[in-house]
C-alpha cells in the first residue's frame, strides 16, 4: 500500500572483534584425520575398507589444493593405502606413524 510508510528500525552497532578468525584449516588437515582415523580401526576393519578411506582423505587433500603443501606425508599416506591392500598392515602402520609425526613437526600450524 502506497499510502502507509514502512517504519523505521534505528541502526544499532553489533559488537566486533579486532582480529578475524582464521578459517583455513592447518596443511594437511585432511590427511591427519584421515590417518588417526585408519590408525585407530587397524585389525578392526579390513584392509581393502581402510586403503579407501587413505585414497579418500588424499582426494580432499587435494581437492583443497593442499597436496603442495603435504608431499611428503601424501606420498606416504599413498604408500600406506597401497601397503594394506598387499596385506602388509604392519609396514602400513609404520609409515602412517611417521607420516602423522610429520605432519605434526614444524612448518605446520598447530
């Protein structure tokens, strides 16, 4: 209706932080998820089932475009999923061991 004017809500200023939140999750997120994930359901679940949730977890990875950022852990995570499709859980574990340590090391946000 033309005739009647909308009210008028009065500006009122919200509450703000000086600092913005830092949305982008640490390198290689993805991969230490994944990794801790497969560690905790070694013997539990079977192999083939555990190599798919590795290749998963690198494919976010690298859907995040953060493949560059985590070579070397990815490369390891790849050995690791193809390790435990050949049967050989505890060389798996080994190398996804050291490959959450270094993902954990320095150069990584914390």
């Amino acid at each position: 209706m033309p005739g009647r004017p909308r009210p008028v809500r009065p500006w009122v200023p919200r509450p703000r932080s000086d600092t913005l939140p830092d949305l982008l999750p640490r390198a290689g997120h993805d991969l230490i998820t994944g990794i801790d994930s497969v560690l905790d359901r070694l013997g539990s679940v079977p192999d083939r089932q555990l190599a798919d949730d590795l290749k998963a977890a690198l494919a976010r990875t690298a859907a995040c475009g953060d493949t560059c950022r985590v070579r070397t852990a990815a490369d390891a995570v790849r050995a690791a999923a193809d390790l435990l499709v050949a049967g050989s859980v505890d060389r798996a574990r080994l190398v996804l061991i050291e490959a959450r340590a270094g993902l954990s090391g320095p150069g990584h946000n914390a």
